[in-house]
C-alpha cells in the first residue's frame, strides 16, 4: 500500500531500511525497490534522503532511475496500458491504436491520469507479432486492435474499477 512521504515516522523507516542493507555494497538498487514498494514510486524527498545518508550524489540516484524503466520517479495509475510500437504492432497501425487511447484518457503515452486510474506506455514489443496491433492492460494482452475495439476497452475498465 502506497504512503505518503512525510514526518520523523517515514524518515525512521527509511533510516531502518538503509541500516538493513548497511553492509551490502552496492545496495542501491534493492534500497531503492524496497523505496517504491512502499510508496508506490519514488519521492523525491526520499532519494534526497538516501543521497545524505548513504552519500551518494543525487544526480547518480537520479541517472539509477532514469536508466532502469522498473523505477518510476511518479506515481502510477491502478491500470497500466502498454500500447506497442514494435514493428508489426507499427505496421499494423499502433499509432491510432495510440491515438484512440489518448482520445479515451485525455493524456498520452508516459502519463497518467488525472485520477490516478490509468497510466499509458509505449513498449517495444509484447511477444505476440501475428496479432497485431497488441495493447497490454495491467496483465491482459489484447490483440487485433482497432482503434474503436481499444476504446471499449479502456472503458471496460473504467467501469469495473468503480472502488
Ligand atoms: S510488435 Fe507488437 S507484439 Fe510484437
């Protein structure tokens, strides 16, 4: 469950979380997983803290981020929709796949909604070339993709998400 970053209490647990992996070297990665395990991505004001307590440059904790696509530096929507841009997905027409998303959501690939339900990406490939144009929707493949079937879709899942 997602907390919120703020108070001696979260600074404790994050001071109790760097003890823990003290000895290990090169322990950043795992720290900064164990990081956005808890709050469901990364703070900034937790990768401050890590870099005074560890003593490791921000703008290194920073380029750690960036460069693993498994950390995020905000926070994600409940659903995740993966829209393909591999070649055959590209071919197949992944671009108004894309659109149609954006249309239905109202935000582009690498964002999130507004009301946190949905956060849309672009990926390589999802392994299923021949039905193309693919879309991912948290753990659900959906293939041969129109424009119009991606939008019911995405609606689908709006609506089961009423909680
Ligand atoms: S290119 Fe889209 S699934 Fe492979």
């Amino acid at each position: 469950m997602a907390k919120e970053m703020n108070g001696e209490m979260d600074k404790e647990s994050l001071r109790q979380l760097l003890e823990k992996h003290e000895s290990e070297p090169g322990a950043l990665i795992p720290i900064l997983q164990e990081i956005q395990e808890s709050f469901g991505y990364l703070p900034e004001e937790a990768l401050v803290f890590v870099s005074e307590e560890v003593g490791i440059p921000l703008g290194k904790i920073y380029g750690v981020v960036t460069f693993y696509s498994q950390l995020y530096l905000s926070p994600r929507g409940k659903n995740i929709i993966r829209v393909c841009h591999g070649t055959a997905c590209h071919i197949g027409g992944a671009e108004r796949i894309s659109e149609a998303v954006s249309e239905e959501l109202g935000v582009g690939e690498g964002a999130t909604t507004e009301d946190g339900e949905f956060t849309v990406e672009r990926v390589a490939c999802l392994g299923c070339c021949s039905l193309a144009p693919c879309v991912m929707v948290n753990d659900e493949t959906h293939a041969r993709l129109s424009p119009r079937k991606i939008k019911r879709i995405v609606k689908k899942y709006r609506k089961t998400r009423v909680d």
